[in-house]
C-alpha cells in the first residue's frame, strides 16, 4: 500500500469534532518524518476525495490557512461547525490539541500497522 492510501485511511479515521496534526498522521502511517508529505498529499488531492482535511492542522494546532482552502476562513468556519473552539492567536487561528486533538489508542496504531502490511 503507498504512503498516499495510508495518509487516506488515517484521515477518515479523524472523528467528528477533532483535529490531527500532519506529524500524527505520518507517525500513524509509519512514516514519522513524512509530515510535509501529508501536506502534499492533501493539497494535491494525491489522497484521494472526501477527506476531512479541515480536521488537519500543525503540530501547534495553528490552521492551514486561506490558501489550502477555497475560502480564507473555511477550515475555520468547518472546524467550529462541528462544535471546535477555534481562537486567534500571533501565529494564526489554533486549535488546542489537548482539547480537540484525535487520540488514537494503541490499539489503533496497531491495527492501521497491520493493515499496511498487508
């Protein structure tokens, strides 16, 4: 399986009402140095459709920003549609991960591994 189906089947494990960070979905499919190549994989749509990209966000919880979504504010605007508390900060609109963050159990981590493998 490549690295972009992985990145596919992660981010449609993100719950409603979370959010993830690019590192968490690398480290999740086993490639914890591969965050910008999530990024990527999202902005050029190598992923795959429907993916909840708006639950995606940087280690910091700061939000992608205008220019990965069709409106400035629209990560935003579908973040606290699902009930997210997004505030502004010097760095940009952040999510507080210890709140809002997907916290996959062990058991998820070893499920995804073994689905990799196969």
């Amino acid at each position: 399986m490549d690295f972009y189906e992985r990145v596919r089947l992660v981010c449609l494990e993100i719950p409603y009402g979370r959010a993830a960070s690019y590192g968490q979905i690398a480290l999740l499919c086993g490639k914890p140095n591969n965050s910008r190549q999530v990024g990527y994989a999202l902005r050029t749509g190598k992923a795959g459709e429907g993916i909840p990209a708006h639950r995606i966000v940087n280690a910091r919880g700061i939000l992608s920003g205008a220019n990965a979504f069709a409106a400035p504010d629209l990560q935003k605007r579908l973040l606290e549609g699902e009930g997210v508390e997004v505030e502004l900060t010097d760095k940009g609109w952040k999510v507080d991960l210890r709140k809002y963050g997907f916290k996959p159990s062990a058991e998820d981590a070893e499920r995804f591994y073994r689905m990799f493998q196969e």
